[in-house]
C-alpha cells in the first residue's frame, strides 16, 4: 500500500530536522546521508525519494529555518511574531544575540556556524544561505529611518552574525558574552529601537 502524501511530508520534514542539527553540530562536509537518515530513524534507501542530492538537503535544511513550525526556544522565548515594525526588528535582534541562542547548537541560525561551509558549496545552497539573512535585512532595514537604511541595516547584521561566531568561537565566556552584549547596545545605539 503506497503512503500517503502526509506520511510522504512528515517523513520529509523528519530528514529535514535531522539534517539542520546535524550541519549546525558538524557541519556539510562531515555529516554523511547515512547519518543523516539514521538520525531520523530512517535507512539510507529512502533518501532519494526527498531530495536529489546532499546539497539539495542542504538548501532545504537552510531554508527549514526561516519557516520552521515551531520555532526554536530561543525564539520563541524572546520574538512575538504579532509584533511589528521597531518592536519586531528589535525581538530579532534581543533572540539572535541571546545567551538561548548562544547554546542551541542545534537549532542556530545558520548563519552562525554555516557561513564557511556555504561559501564552498552550490550556488543553491548559497541562495538558500542569502534567503535566511534577507529575512533578517528586511525586518531591520524597514525599520531604519533616513536614505541610508539599507547600507545601516547592513553593517547591523554584520554585527549580530560577527559577535555571535565570535563569542562562539572563543574559549571564554565571560569574553564571548562580551561580545554579544557590545553588540546589542551597538544596535540599540545605531538603530532607535530603545534601550
């Protein structure tokens, strides 16, 4: 008996997460399909019925994340997504430089530990890559006053994403939180958006 389309999706769905925690824990080029299936409580047969490649996987997984139902907790915990204009642009800025999103290694944005893997992947993954930070571009960008918005909303990504591999990257907390509050306040202090 053939499976339904919903059983079709969420089987989709379940290699999709799968393979979104995986690439933020180790990245693309040392997380095998095989991994990848296993960890969905799945055998590697069945991957070529959802995707034609690993990169594909890849790009679909990236996307996953602007559109993931639920949100992660670091999400949830500091964005309401009734919210608007300043008040919106701001809960994105409070979640991403959180201390949640600082030690959800597996579910990141993926702009915080993909970026060098994309930069040596497919053109699609790379759209992919560009989808999820335009997300955050347009919210701050709308909410930027002055003909200069976009080139401000620009350097405050840069900010966000950069404090963020940073305080990662470093082996000291205290350093690595430092990073990610001196970015908060930079935005704050650029943007309007309040103390």
């Amino acid at each position: 008996m053939p499976y339904t389309a919903q059983h079709k999706r969420e089987t989709r769905n379940r290699i999709l997460r799968s393979a979104r925690k995986l690439f933020n824990r180790k990245g693309f080029a040392e997380v095998t399909i095989d991994e990848i299936m296993s960890a969905a409580g799945l055998t590697r047969g069945g991957f070529y019925k959802h995707f034609t490649s690993k990169d594909d996987l890849y790009s679909e997984s990236i996307l996953q994340f602007t559109c993931k139902d639920p949100p992660e907790a670091w999400q949830r915990n500091h964005v309401d997504l009734c919210a608007k204009g300043q008040t919106l642009a701001r809960m994105i800025m409070d979640a991403y430089l959180s201390r949640e999103h600082f030690e959800d290694l597996d579910g990141s944005c993926p702009t915080l530990g993909l970026a060098t893997d994309v930069s040596r992947n497919s053109e699609t993954v790379k759209r992919a890559f560009r989808k999820v930070l335009d997300d955050m571009l347009s919210v701050f960008v709308a909410n930027l006053p002055g003909p200069r918005a976009r080139e401000r909303g620009i350097a405050l990504v840069s900010v966000c994403v950069g404090a963020m591999v940073v305080a990662r990257a470093v082996d000291d907390q205290a350093l690595g939180d430092a990073f990610r509050k001196s970015a908060r306040k930079h935005v704050l202090a650029n943007s309007g958006w309040g103390a």
